[in-house]
C-alpha cells in the first residue's frame, strides 16, 4: 500500500468516524444525479430503511410521489423544493 493509498484509507475512516458520531440522519448525495452515497445509522432510522436499501437510490424518490406530494409530511413540492 502506498502512502497516499495509506493517507486515503485514513481519511475515510475519520470520515465515517464523524459520520458515526452525528446524533441526526445525515445523507451523502451526489451533487451529479442526487444518488445516495452514504448515510449514518440515524438516516437509516429516519426513513426506516436498511443502508443497502438507500445507498444508490436517488434521494427525491424517498422525499415525493409522482404527483410531487411529501412523502415526509404532505407538503406539496412543485419544482423538487418546498413551497
């Protein structure tokens, strides 16, 4: 293993550690297609799926119907924002 590869792997580790840590549900999301790509154990509680379950999956189909409605608290969404 390299040092970088060694810097990276350290890294990553500290991140999960803090991940970890935060007492909310907490999402990575790609800034590219809004997939999940990580979460802490208070994300999986919130919408009461397993990690395997949401990493992948795009996060507004967890947030709206197809009519736009919340699937959070019945708020309407027009655009992908709350209005």
């Amino acid at each position: 293993m390299t040092a970088d590869s060694e810097r990276l792997e350290r890294e990553r580790d500290k991140f999960r550690r803090i991940l970890n840590s935060i007492s909310a549900g907490v999402l990575q999301v790609s800034s590219d297609d809004g997939r999940i790509l990580d979460m802490n154990p208070y994300a999986n509680a919130l919408f009461g799926l397993s990690e395997e379950e949401l990493k992948g999956k795009v996060l507004l189909e967890f947030l709206f119907d197809e009519s736009g409605q919340s699937l959070m608290d019945g708020r309407y969404c027009k655009s992908g924002k709350y209005e």
